[in-house]
C-alpha cells in the first residue's frame, strides 16, 4: 500500500524543518549561541589535510583551542593525547582522500570515537571557508548532533576489500592491454579482432604469440585456432596477412608483456584473498522457505580469464555468509565477492533495505521546494556495489526466470533503458539485503509465474477502469 503524502498543516506542524526554518538554522548555528540542544557535550572538529591537521575543541578546554598537527605518526599520537587532556571523546572529520585512515586508526585506538562525515553535508555558510574556520565549524555542527557517520567496514573484511580493489585495478589493467594489442594488430593491417570475437581468447593468444615468435606464414597461424572457432581457416588467414614493422612488433610485445604481467598479478591476489576468506567465521547455512532446495541459474557462455582461480570460492562465500548470492540471477561469482568484499556479512548499519539501496544511489532524487517536486534528479553516488549490481541486471535480459520477467517489463513500462537498469539493480539489492538480514536462501519461481501475475494485474486495472467508466469487459470468445 503506498504511503500517503503529509499535508502542508503536518509537515508544519511535525519536527520535519521547512525551507525558512532550515535557513533560520543556517544562522543559528553560524552565531555565537545557536540556542540549540547540546548533543555531544565533549565533540571537536578536525580538518584533514595532506602535509597537516588542523583540531578544534571548545574555548573552555584549552587556551589554544584550534591547533595545528603534523601527519607524521609522532604528531598524530601527540594530537590524540591533546584531545585527551582537553576531555574529548568523539571528533568529526571529513572523508578527504586517503589522508584520514591514518588519523582515524591512531585516534581509535586512543579510545575517541571519530564520526567521519560526507564533505558534501558539511557545507559551510558563505564566507567562511579556512582551514581553522573549517574544523570550527565541523566541531560546531558535530557538538549540536547535526552529523552523520557513514559506513564502516567491519575490521576483519579491511584486508579482503583492500585485495580484491586491487585486483579490480589488474583486470582493468589486463583489458587496456588487449586494447593495445589490437591497435597495434591494425595498425599493421593484421584484421584478426575481425575474424576472431576476443583477442584474450586460447585461439589469439596463441595466434599472436606465434607471430611475436617470428612465424609470418598465415595458414600456419591460422592452424592454431581453436577447433570451436565459428572462421574457417581460409577467413582466418586473409586476416592476418599484412606488413610487419619491426618497431610495431615491439608495440605488440610491449602489450602482451603487460597482459601477462597484469594476469600474474591478479594470481598473487587471488592467493593473498583466499588466506584472508579461510580466516573469517563461518555462518549457518540458510534454508528456502518452501523447504525446497536453493536452484542455482544456468550459467551461460564461457569462462572469462579474469575469473578469479580460488578453489571453490562460491562454496567458501556460502559458508562466510551462510546464504549462496549466485543463486539469484543475474548475481555472478564476481558480482557476489563484489558485495562481501565492500559491505561485509553484517547488515546491522542499516535498518531498512531503504536506507541500504539509498546508500547504494540506486534511489531517485527528488529536490522539494515549496512542496512541489522540482524535478527527478539522478544522484550522483560512486558505489562499486552498486556498479556491480547493474552490470548484473543488464545480462538478464535473455533469462527464463522470474528476474528475467521482471527485467524485461521494466524495459517496456520504463521510459529508458538506463531507469530499467537502475529499477533492476534497485531490486536485486533488496534481495542481497533480505537474504542476509532474513537468512533465507533465493529460489527462483520462473518467468511464467511473473508473466501470470503480471497479466492478472493488467486484467484488473482495465476492469477496474472499465468499471469507472460505466463498462464491463468482456472476453473475445464470450462475446462472439
């Protein structure tokens, strides 16, 4: 049922702030004394910087409340033992960079809660804008409770996240070196990404490794393609004939050097990931709710070389986080690690799905002002979670599922393609999030079923506009 929207006399009257009230606010807290309650009693404010920090504290603590701070570990541990001596216990600092990891941990491990914020909601009022004034004004706003923390990452998962970034970055690395192998292929006139679909492939690395072995002949290049190559052997070898420059040749080597230096790397990775996945806790695996076994999707297509070579990593992501993500469809192993690795197993940070797909950015914005919706923005929200869970809902479009139904009405309902991809992504993280917050595995109940509910409600709505109209629908057979 949807909710009803409050009228003008409830939202004025409940605790929600109206556009005068929020700039009335704005000067409040930008004056001397706000006469706002105090929530953080013992809170100070820290600007992060590059080469130094600079830390507020209230004017009663010290008789230098705003001090400067190196970044080296020496001057961190003197500015923790600072806030100490001036009774502080929680501080606010803006997610700059990287720069703060550092001061977070010392901080932390000096028992001081650190509230790190979105610099995009710690806007300052016009004209105010220095380092000093800066932490002033975050120690002001975090002192009246008008902060949030964002999301941290359990301890235990630091290390998984941190490998499997790294990895990311190898296999983008991996693909702009195929990129530069077929430049440097075409620019010799060698046409093989014609012939074949993908140069990563058994039949072009072993085509392109001959070449750089100093083989010219094309028919007997054109012997090594692989046997489930759809080319003949006469396509494949028009295709690779061409002049072969000695310092494009150098190009071509240059670039399968980095390809299998970038796939040797994502190896080490995958190594270093699996000791850290072998560390964590196992969970109680979940049962579906009809009693029936979990049904995995049919995989489709071949295996790409960028999958990662862990021994049984679904069965270990299973056990870590006591549901099977793959077997949603449209959930890859990749998609699967993709999510463990960023958000964890524990999904007590947020309260409703709501609140995890709009942290994800997959909710519209929508700007209010005087009541009325100004537009439905898109919001502009960097997540790799919820890259992946697009990139999952695009490779339903072709599944005889019930994932697949549901894709496939939203490209027809939808106005774009783009808000059906966002729609699909939407839905498939409140899956993720009620499997782990219900522990109740996926099974998938097939395209028919979404295609009969869906003709129902159809059916209904034109019965009931029928009915609106002074109308009765009527069968095609019943009324011949």
């Amino acid at each position: 049922m949807a909710k009803r929207s409050k009228s003008t006399f409830e939202r004025l009257s409940g605790d929600r702030l109206n556009r005068k009230q929020r700039r009335e606010l704005s000067r409040r807290i930008g004056a001397g004394d706000p006469s706002l309650s105090i929530v953080n009693p013992h809170a100070g404010g820290i600007d992060v910087g590059n080469e130094s920090h600079f830390v507020a504290v209230p004017s009663d603590r010290d008789p230098s409340p705003v001090q400067e701070f190196g970044c080296w570990t020496a001057d961190l541990d003197r500015m923790a033992k600072w806030l100490q001596c001036c009774r502080i216990d929680t501080v606010a600092i803006q997610a700059t960079g990287v720069y703060w990891i550092a001061l977070h941990d010392i901080l932390t491990d000096h028992g001081i809660r650190v509230v790190l914020v979105n610099a995009r909601n710690t806007k300052n009022i016009p004209g105010r804008k220095s380092d000093v004034q800066e932490c002033q004004w975050l120690m002001k706003l975090h002192t009246y409770g008008l902060l949030r923390d964002s999301f941290h990452l359990a301890k235990e998962m630091e290390g998984v996240r941190t490998v499997w970034r790294l990895r990311a970055r190898h296999v983008e690395e991996a693909g702009r070196s195929i990129q530069h192998m077929q430049k440097a292929l075409t620019k010799m006139n060698i046409q093989l990404a014609n012939a074949l679909s993908d140069l990563s492939g058994v039949s072009g690395q072993a085509i392109i490794g001959a070449i750089l072995d100093g083989e010219r002949d094309p028919y007997r290049l054109a012997d090594l393609r692989d046997k489930r190559v759809k080319a003949s052997r006469e396509e494949v070898a028009r295709s690779l004939e061409g002049n072969w420059r000695e310092d494009v040749l150098f190009e071509l080597g240059q670039a399968v050097a980095a390809y299998r230096f970038a796939h040797q790397q994502m190896q080490e990775c995958d190594r270093r990931l699996e000791s850290y996945l072998s560390q964590l806790p196992s969970v109680p695996l979940a049962t579906p709710t009809n009693g029936s076994p979990a049904k995995k999707p049919k995989k489709s297509g071949k295996a790409r070389d960028n999958q990662p070579t862990i021994l049984n990593l679904e069965a270990e992501l299973e056990r870590i986080c006591g549901v099977n993500l793959c077997t949603i469809d449209g959930i890859s192993i990749i998609t699967a690690q993709t999510i463990v690795s960023e958000i964890g197993t524990n999904m007590s940070a947020f309260p409703s799905e709501d609140d995890f797909t709009s942290w994800l950015g997959l909710t519209p914005g929508k700007p209010v002002s005087g009541g009325k919706v100004l537009g439905k923005g898109q919001r502009k929200v960097q997540n790799r979670v919820a890259g992946a869970l697009r990139m999952a809902a695009t490779s339903l479009l072709k599944s005889d599922s019930y994932l697949g139904a549901r894709y496939r009405h939203l490209r027809r309902q939808l106005p774009s393609h783009k808000a059906a991809v966002k729609a699909m992504a939407r839905h498939l993280a409140v899956l993720v999030y009620r499997l782990f917050t219900r522990g109740e595995a996926w099974v998938d109940r097939g395209a028919e079923l979404f295609d009969r509910r869906r003709k129902e409600i159809d059916l209904a709505s034109l019965e009931s506009k029928a009915r609106a109209k002074g109308f009765q629908l009527i069968p095609i057979a019943q009324a011949s």
